[in-house]
C-alpha cells in the first residue's frame, strides 16, 4: 500500500467535507457584522490568552459568551466521515430543500448532501424502515444532522416519521459505541401508539445514526442524561441497541429520490431488498400508462444474506414516470405477510 | 450591499485597487465554500465552521488597510480560519486526545460500505494526530495548498511544514497498519 495513502486521505477528506453546503447567506451576514462594529475573529483572537490567564474582566467574560453560546455543542468526536454513498452505483441525487423549493434562491441554512435517514413504511399497521439519501439541515457534525433529521417530514410522500426534531441533542461516536441524548421533546408524536410500532420507531434512530457514523456499534439512547426511558410511551429505552435487519422493509429505492429528475438517455433505478432469491419485479407508468415492466434479479449487498442491492437500467424518453419495485415473495396464505413494495416519481429531462 | 456576491458591481482584477468592501466580495463569492469545508475539516463540527468563517471575513475587513500586501489577502483568511478552528477545537482535544484506537470495520448488514468504512478508518486515524500534522495533512490533501501556502496558513517555516507531513504521513501509515484495514483485510 506504500503510495495508497495519498489517495485514500484525499478521497476521505474530500468525502467528509464536500457534501457539506454552506449558507448562501454568510455574505450578508458579514456585511451586517461589519456594519454592527463586530471585530471578527480579530477580536476572539485576542481575547484567548485573557481568558486562558482567567481575566475575569468583562471584556473576557464577552468572550467567554461568545465561544460557549452556541447550540448543542457536538462533544460528538469529529465526525467520522463515511459516506455510505458510496457502493451505490448511482451517486444519490440532490434532493431538494424544502426552502430551496418555495423560497427561490437564498439558502438561509447550510445543509449536508447524500445523509442517509430512515422513514417508516407502513402496510397496515405494520411499520418497517425505508431508506432516504437527504440533504439536510447542518447540526453539528453529520451524524447530528442526521438524528435531527428524523424529525423533519420525508420526501416520499409514502414515507412517515413519529420522531420530532429534539430541542437538545448530542451524538457522541466513541471507538465502542455511538451515545445519543436526546430532550424528551422528539417523543411528541401521540400518532406512534405505545405498541410494536414504537420499537421500529427506535429502530430508526439506531440505523439512521450508525449509517450517518459510517460505523456498526451499538447505539445507547439517554433522554435528558437518563437511561431507560419509554420512546412514545412504549418501547423502553434500557439497554445498548443495534440493527435489527427484521425490521427493514422488503424493499426500498435509494435512487431516484422521489421527485428527482434523471438524465436523457439511460436511466438507472437502484436500492435494496430481500427478493426471494434476489428477485424484484418492477413497472414502470407514464402518463398515458405502462412503458416498461419486467424483473431484475439483484447482487447480494455485503455480507448480509437474503439481503440484494438491484440496478434497474431503463431507456426512457423525457417525460413525468413513476416505478414500483416488489419483491418477489413465494409464501402464500399467512406466511406471506402483507406485500410490500416501493414507488418513486420521477422525471426524464 | 446586501445583493449577493457578484450583482452590484464589477471587481477589478487587481487586488491592489480592491478596497476592502470589494475585497470581502470578491473572496466570498470565489472561495466562501471551500473555506467553510477547510473549516469544517479543522473542526469536525459543521456547526461552527460557517461562524469561523465569517470571523475571517470580518477580520480581514478591519485589516484591509494594514495589509501590507493585497495580494496575501485570500492566505490572511485561510490562515485566520486555520487559526479560528484551532482555537475552538482546544478544549474539545484535551478530552480526546487520548481517545482509543477506533472499533475494526463495521460488520454493516446494511451496504457493501468497505469505501465508507475507509474513509471513516483514515479520518480516525488523522483525528489522531498531533493538531499540527493534522492541519498540514488537511492544507496538502484537501485543499491543495504548496508547502509555502501552507506555511503562511499555519504560521510555520516551510521545513516545518515538511517534516509535518512526513511524520503525519508516516504516523498515519502506522495507525491504519496497526488497524490492518488497508492492503489487507478486505
């Protein structure tokens, strides 16, 4: 590996640091600090040895205001950086903000590209975990953003959340273990029942937050400090937590996002599921009707058996489609459970 | 003055006829992302980084006309983040520094995330080092910079910077050897 490294610390650099989109306001609110008489770092600069030295002169009592204020400090360990973008063959698309959207332009808020978030699913009452590649709201480090996360609406219309974006939050990711508190306040939701349905719900916090980490430990969930509160009323909170792959939905679609628009040419529907023998069926619908159906049998995704990632190639012409992936499922009566399957809209430009 | 970077009027290309409205301008528009990522690298904390950022810029504002060249306007900045983010890592490092050597590769269900997995390894393992060689690691690998930029950034000779990237590269090279993540175990 003499020569490697170079490579792989740009990749990793480049791979933390590049989905990260800053503010399209930083100008303005320099301008504005410039004309408020704000020192800049200059002054912060300035002010450390006197605070080091414990001046405690209002000067230095400023100072200390000004490092401390800040939100949520992430005593998160600097984020660990992987995307899990990566072994997807299609880069996630950019889904688009909810202000980028309705508020023209100006971003207000920097956002992380490509954060993996679990939703919910549901059949039923029956809820499993689906995946979204998200921009979302920067929060500390990626990992934070993503917690906090769970709390916002999916982009795929199907897709539900219970999790409500905690007031407090703090992702510690240790060498053995990701600590996550949270306030109480992200249990609001009286819709998640008390029941099974609360489990999965925490199970969308675990997959969420070691996808973000790009790191398989346990997860330990505190409310306000404390072990062994009851998530909604339900499921109680007492003990380190990892993925259960039963609570994953038989299949989603990592790309397109929904909504997303895909090139001329070829188009390519990718995600993941457990197709009986890697088996998926899929249709795709225009808006005069079906342009193309068939099945794809899938590549078993990691070490994780029964468990497929599929690559659907299409050629479409532009135009507004929508594709639903089922798995395919050879039980029949009670075993075979509810059918799932997934659906994403989505453009030819 | 609250258009965005770019409307309202045009930058003369000479940085020696910039004033210092016009020198915040024009760095913004051309280097406000990569300096915010450069700062979000130093700190691992997204959350500041715009913040540190913007101290730069107000910084650089207050000094324009005490800057003895510039020209050295952008490498005033640069060093003012690298110097922003090193003082708000402080007192999060004395707590870390001697965190344990980061749990082996996930045994992830989830994806074939050997890439992520890496990347998540080498990024450990630079978290690691001396704050020094970090920042030298980050300037070089992610921003590009040459060993006399570099140099100007930190606030170091260049022989300096040169034998903190030699023994940060080195001191990675043991880390991640140690870890058998790379080369080997795949």
């Amino acid at each position: 590996m003499s020569d490697e490294l170079p490579e792989l610390l740009r990749r990793a650099l480049h791979s933390e640091a590049d989905g990260y989109i800053p503010s399209d306001d930083g100008l303005r609110v320099i301008r504005k600090r410039i004309a408020d008489g704000d020192r800049g770092g200059e002054r912060r600069h300035r002010l450390v040895p006197l605070v080091a030295a414990a001046a405690a002169g209002v000067v230095a009592v400023g100072g200390v205001a000004l490092a401390t204020s800040r939100e949520p400090e992430g005593r998160t360990s600097p984020a660990p950086g992987a995307t899990p973008t990566a072994e997807v063959s299609v880069a996630p698309p950019v889904t688009p903000s909810p202000s980028a959207t309705t508020s023209g332009d100006a971003r207000k808020q920097s956002v992380i590209t490509g954060v993996p978030v679990y939703a919910l699913r549901m059949e039923g009452s029956e809820g499993r975990l689906v995946r979204e590649f998200r921009e979302v709201p920067a929060r500390g480090d990626k990992a934070t953003s993503a917690v906090s996360a769970l709390g916002l609406p999916p982009v795929d219309p199907d897709y539900r959340t219970f999790w409500r974006q905690p007031s407090r939050l703090d992702v510690d990711v240790r060498a053995d273990r990701i600590v996550v508190d949270l306030s109480p306040d992200a249990f609001a939701d009286p819709d998640a029942g008390s029941g099974t349905l609360t489990a999965v719900a925490v199970q969308q916090l675990v997959w969420t937050v070691t996808a973000a980490a790009g790191k398989d430990l346990p997860v330990t969930v505190l409310v306000d400090g404390e072990r062994g509160y009851a998530a909604w009323g339900g499921y109680r909170l007492d003990r380190p937590l990892r993925r259960e792959p039963a609570n994953r939905a038989p299949v989603w679609i990592d790309t397109p996002a929904e909504g997303a628009p895909l090139p001329a040419g070829t188009q390519h529907v990718t995600g993941q599921g457990a197709g009986f023998e890697g088996t998926f069926t899929y249709r795709v619908t225009g808006t005069s009707g079906q342009v193309a159906a068939g099945f794809v049998t899938g590549t078993q995704a990691g070490r994780s058996a029964g468990w497929w990632t599929f690559d659907i190639a299409l050629r479409l012409p532009p135009g507004a489609y929508t594709v639903t992936v089922v798995p395919d499922n050879p039980a029949s009566g009670d075993e075979r459970g509810p059918d799932w399957e997934d659906t994403k809209r989505f453009t030819v430009r | 003055m609250t258009g965005p970077a770019g409307t309202g009027y045009a930058v003369p290309d000479d940085p020696a006829a910039w004033d210092a409205d016009i020198a915040v301008t024009a760095l913004y528009s051309a280097h406000w992302r990569p300096l915010v990522r450069l700062a979000v690298l130093l700190t691992g904390d997204a959350s500041v980084a715009e913040e540190i950022v913007q101290d730069a810029f107000v910084a650089l504002y207050r000094r324009w006309t005490s800057l003895s060249d510039p020209r050295a306007a952008l490498a005033y900045v640069r060093a003012t983040v690298v110097n922003g983010s090193r003082s708000r890592v402080r007192h999060r490092v004395v707590e870390e520094r001697h965190r344990p050597a980061p749990a082996p590769e996930p045994a992830g269900p989830e994806e074939v995330a050997l890439r992520a997995a890496e990347d998540a390894l080498v990024l450990d393992a630079l978290r690691g080092l001396p704050r020094r060689q970090q920042e030298v690691l980050v300037l070089r690998y992610y921003a590009d910079l040459s060993e006399a930029e570099i140099a100007a950034a930190i606030g170091v000779s260049r022989g300096s910077v040169k034998r903190h990237a030699s023994r940060g590269m080195a001191a990675l090279r043991e880390r991640l050897g140690a870890m058998a993540s790379l080369g080997g175990a795949r």
